[in-house]
C-alpha cells in the first residue's frame, strides 16, 4: 500500500513524513531526515541512559510518550514513531514537533535555545528563560506592533563558515496562556486548545510569520527579580556560555548523548557574535507594556545608530 508523503522544512531541515503537520513551511527539497511509522525493536532497557521518559545512547535516542507513541532518533537522519495501542494518531505529530525535534537537532549539532524569536530591520532577536516567563507573551505583543515571528519556544542556531548564528523559521503559530491572550486583548474563543493537559491556546501567525532565516543579533535572558524591581544587565566574555547551556531547549539530553563538550565548543565560537541582555522583572506583574516598549526603544536606537555609521 502507498503511504502518501508529506515534506515540511522545520527549523532548517528537510523532513519527509508520513503524516501532515499544520502550521509547518512545506518544501520540495530532498529530503534530510525520514520519519516512518514501525516497530521499534530497541528496547528501553538496552539504552545506557534513561531519565523519565528518555533514553539515549550516541547517536540513539528514544523518547517513550505513554498511551500515544515511541519517538526513535537515529544518527540526526532517521525517525521511527511506534504508536501506542488506541492512540489518537492527532496526537501523534504534537510531540514529534518537540521533544523528538529537540533530539534531533542535538544528533546534528544544530543549536536549540528554549526560546521565542522575533525578525528585526538588524537581524533576529530571541527571548529566553524558564516556562512561564512570557516568551511567547512578548513575541506576541511585538507582533501586534508589526515584528514578524520566526519561532515561539525554541530557537534553532546554525552555524555558518564565518561562525555566525543564523536562525530558520519553526513554525507557524504561538501557544499562550488565557492571561497573556487576554492582556493583549485577543478573544480566546477564537483559537483552540494546544493540549487538554496544558493550558495554552494555538495562535496561528500566518501572515505574520518570517519564513526567511536571519542572523540572531541579541538574546535577552528573562528572569523573576526578587527585590520586585525592573533591571536590565549585559552578560559578557565566557559568562555568556553559560547563559546558553540554560537557555538550550532539552539540555538534559546532552551529557546522555555524550555532546555536552561539542556544545561547550559550539558556543565558544558564536559568543562574541550574539549580544546577551539579561532582563529581570518583579515576580509579581508582569509589566508587558514598560518591558516591550524598553525593547522596541533598544532597536529603534540601534537602527539610528546604524543609519549615523
């Protein structure tokens, strides 16, 4: 029987894939990565690494999604999804566009940062920190004063031959809580439910998505202040490699899959080209509007000084 085929470029790969994928850039390139339905014969007991839900060996990575499916990354070009007896095949595609993405842009050295990232006149910038932050709540409130979203959650670094990070489109929506939706004035009963165990909403970006790859130019690290106060401090010199190691989307998987020091290397050679900002804010409001209008005033100052040079 023939299985129809559907190929997405997410994040900067090729994927071919026997499901369909909403909200995702489609492509007619060659594929780089194969995703097939099947039996998987490892079993989890065989990888040496396991925590929760995951297992991983080099180059090997199992990702076990009880009730639904088991996600096998293999050598950063092959993915086996075995679904769960009854699963809901909707459910499927939802964490094959995280946790098994996430590993395997670590099987192929491509640099995940848990973050939202927003296009500028001067390349990208992307906004870090732990859940809950308001990475996607700012992304958002950018977007309504005209910025383009390149991708809400993760952040996918390449480097190119002059080791500079540039940044593909993910894809084409944000997940926002009901208190983000509502402070920017968006009507939930518009949008659906991403997951019924998270309370996000999906917000489609269609036609204020940046389908173009670009330089990431800053990275703000968002934080809780514990003095209730509004600071914004540069992270400089080596400090920034560790700015990054907290910011990398599933850094769990990098000390099992044994890539943690390639990671360490990959950052060294980025650093001085990413300028980071770290962001504290009081751990009781929000302050969305002071906190983006801050932002939007750091570029249009950068974009002055450009213009002066």
């Amino acid at each position: 029987m023939n299985v129809q085929k559907y190929c997405y470029h997410i994040y900067g790969i090729s994927i071919e894939t026997p499901f369909p994928i909403k909200q995702v850039l489609e492509t007619e390139k060659m594929p780089q990565v194969i995703v097939e339905i099947g039996k998987i014969d490892k079993k989890p007991e065989e990888y040496p690494h396991h925590r929760k839900s995951f297992y991983s060996d080099k180059d090997d990575f199992l990702f076990d999604m009880k009730h639904v499916a088991k996600y096998r990354v293999q050598n950063g070009n092959l993915i086996t999804i075995q679904p769960a007896n009854g699963a809901d095949m909707n459910e499927i595609p939802k964490y094959f566009m995280t946790s098994t993405m996430g590993a395997l842009m670590h099987q192929r050295k491509i640099i995940p940062l848990h973050a939202s990232v927003v296009e500028t006149e001067q390349g990208c910038i992307a906004f870090s920190g732990p859940s809950g932050i308001g990475k996607s709540t700012i992304a958002a409130a950018l977007l309504k004063k005209g910025y383009r979203i390149i991708g809400d959650d993760v952040c996918a670094i390449h480097i190119d031959d002059m080791n500079r990070p540039l940044v593909y489109p993910g894809y084409k929506f944000l997940k926002l809580n009901p208190e983000s939706a509502r402070a920017l004035d968006m009507d939930l009963n518009d949008y659906e439910i991403y997951h019924p165990s998270i309370e996000k909403y999906l917000i489609p970006i269609e036609k204020d998505f940046c389908d173009q790859k670009h330089y990431l130019k800053t990275l703000y690290l968002l934080r809780r202040s514990d003095d209730g106060l509004f600071t914004q401090n540069e992270v400089v010199g080596v400090k920034k490699i560790n700015v990054l190691l907290r910011s990398t989307y599933r850094r769990q998987y990098l000390k099992d899959m044994g890539i943690l020091t390639q990671y360490h290397a990959l950052f060294m050679r980025i650093i001085d080209k990413i300028r980071i900002s770290k962001i504290s804010r009081p751990g009781d409001r929000f302050l969305l509007d002071e906190l983006v209008e801050n932002i939007v005033n750091g570029l249009n100052d950068e974009k002055n000084n450009c213009m002066d040079t």
